[in-house]
C-alpha cells in the first residue's frame, strides 16, 4: 500500500496527515458495522443552526443493480478506476431551511461531514476519493432525487489496492507528490493578500 | 469544563466524537504554533482537482484593532459571547475557478477544509464555534475582499470556559444535551427516502 503522508510545515494529527485520495482500491466489501461509524460521523459534524442539511445515498457493490445505476452516472475518467472500488455514496445537500427559503450553507456543511465522514474512514484504515466528475442531473433522475436538493459528490471508499493495478497515465498520478498552496498565500492578517505576522515571525524563527 | 460527548449509535473515533462548539471560552491566547497546525490541517483538506478555494484571515485578540473590525460585523446575538474568544479567523471561499468561471464546489470544499482544522483543534485540546450570523458585506468592506471571494463563516477558537461565566439563557443553551436527526432520517439505500437496508439489518441484529 501506497502511503503518502502530507509534507507538512507544520504538526498535524496523524489521521490529517495520512488522508489521501487513492485511485486504487481492492474490492473488498466494507462491514455494515464500518459504514455505519462513517455515516455516524457525518451525522455529528457541525452545521449552521444545527441544520444538518446533508443525506447520503448508500451503495455498497453488491447490490449490483444500484451500483450500476450510480456508477452510470460517473465521468469516464472515474469509471477507469472506480469500477473496483467496494461503496459509493451519493452525497446530496438539502438547499432550502424550508420551502422557499434558501439555505447558503448546505454545501459547507455537507463539505464538513464528508470531511468528518472521511477522517472516520481513516480511522478504520480505510481511504476515500471523493468525485465532482459524475452526471449530477442523471443521478437526481436515477434516484428520484426532489428538486430542493442536489446531488453534490460521489464517494468511492475502500481499503487501498496497489498503484500497480492502475492503468496509466493513472498509476503516474498516483504516485505523485502530494501538492498544495503554501500558507503564505492563503492565510492573512489585517490587509487580504498579505501574510499574517504569524507566518513572518515563524519564519524569521525558524 | 463541560465534556459533552455525542450520543452515538455507532462507535466514532474519540477526536469526533468529543468535538462541539461550545459557547464559553477563556481569553487566554493560543500559541501562534497551535494556530499554524490548525491552518495546516485546513490546507491539506481535499478540493475539487485540488483547487483549494479557501482563505482565511486570522485575528487573534491581541491584536486589538483587527479584533475590533472583525467583532463588530458580529451578530449581537454571538458578540455576547464572542467578546472573550481569543481568535477568530475569517473564512471566505474563492468563488471562481479563472475569471467567469465559477467553482460550484467553493463553499463545499472549504467546509471541508474548516472541518480539518476543527479535528486539528480538538487534538490540541482547543474548541471551536462556528458563525454564520455575521455581517458578510461588512466583512467584505472591512478587509477589502475582492468580488470573486465570499465571506462565509466566523470561527471561534480557544480554550473551553465555564458555562456559568454565560449570561442565561446562553448557559442553559451550553448544557443541554446534543443532538441530531437519526440516520434512517438522511442515509438512503435504492429509493430516496427509504432508509437504507444497512439500518435495518443492524437493527434487527441489535
């Protein structure tokens, strides 16, 4: 198994800094008892006025004709490799508090119990990828989803499979250098676009 | 300080199931190291093709003026509490992609990056509230956050106080039990709606 810890500036919690986004998995069916320790977590993740505008639809890979049916829906480039991973979930955010009232949050909160759901999976030694490229209109249509919510990710989740298993150019990407922005460039003090002091005075310490 | 464990069906691992947002915090200032390790977590969040649209500014308490600016787009309702945290970051979301191109997945990945930085949080032993009731255009007229960006959340962070420091009914609001809607409410199998098979399997077992 592939492990690549974030190259961090900073400290972070083990569960942070092992989180990854693999490509391969093994298909191996996830316990009831583990997807239920995932979904328990995104139940209890913070949301704007205790809304939890969030459901998931629940598709492990052996109910073969509803995977199909997600797993349909996925951008081409997904289907290469989700196509062995063992559960998919359809995340969906409710839009409105109530009928005609719009809820600007519910995509944030949806974000923070997927993020939740995904540092339990952790836990549990399992990895997840998280997809933006699916059909999000035929997924409403397959499941009959109501107009007040939206269809928002696919979560393919499952233990890690070999980088060997991948075709390329995926097998590259795999095994590719985590990246991200550094601090600097995202993180401000009292001016936007200028660096916090406590970036500058840690790096004059360091 | 008031633990308050969530209830859960299923076992969480302990960093979640210990986080909630509590309304009483000590002034006592974080470490600018502490600080750093939050934003971390937060900058090795997942996003859409990695694009981590997030930004945040930071404001910690001693730094009087900025803490002034920042307070004072607060909600009255969370400036009675809010006067004792000391830190306080601005969240905002990068609304677009590249010019005229918007990230529909903006809002939903900083929630996620949030999420992060509340688990890094809670490792430190620090506790986090999040706002949504704050002025956002006066934020946005305050730091002179450009149009592509959103201001989207008020986060809290400090070491937990004692509920009795709370004006009522704000210390009656910090003991009450937690809660949230029951999985079988959003977790669907097949047919939106339906609660998932899992469930009932595990009920039936139980």
């Amino acid at each position: 198994m592939l492990i690549k810890p974030a190259s961090t500036d900073y400290p972070l919690h083990p569960l942070l800094q092992a989180r990854w986004s693999p490509r391969a998995f093994v298909p191996t069916l996830i316990a009831a008892e583990q997807i239920l320790s995932m979904l328990e977590a995104a139940r209890w993740a913070a949301s704007a006025g205790n809304g939890q505008p969030w459901s998931f639809l629940v598709v492990p890979r052996d109910d073969e004709a509803m995977f199909a049916r997600l797993f349909g829906c996925l951008a081409e480039g997904n289907q290469v490799w989700a196509q062995h991973v063992p559960l998919l979930l359809l995340t969906v955010a409710e839009l409105q508090r109530e009928p005609g009232k719009p809820n600007p949050y519910a995509l944030y909160d949806l974000g923070q119990a997927v993020a939740n759901l995904t540092i339990q999976a952790t836990a549990l030694g399992l990895s997840v990828h998280q997809m933006a490229g699916f059909n999000q209109e035929q997924a409403r249509s397959e499941f009959a989803i109501p107009e007040a919510y939206a269809p928002v990710t696919v979560v393919a989740i499952g233990l890690q499979g070999e980088p060997a298993a991948l075709p390329e150019p995926l097998r590259e990407r795999e095994e590719a250098e985590r990246t991200r922005k550094p601090l600097r460039s995202f993180v401000f003090g009292s001016v936007w676009g200028q660096p916090t002091t406590l970036l500058a005075d840690a790096s004059q310490a360091a």
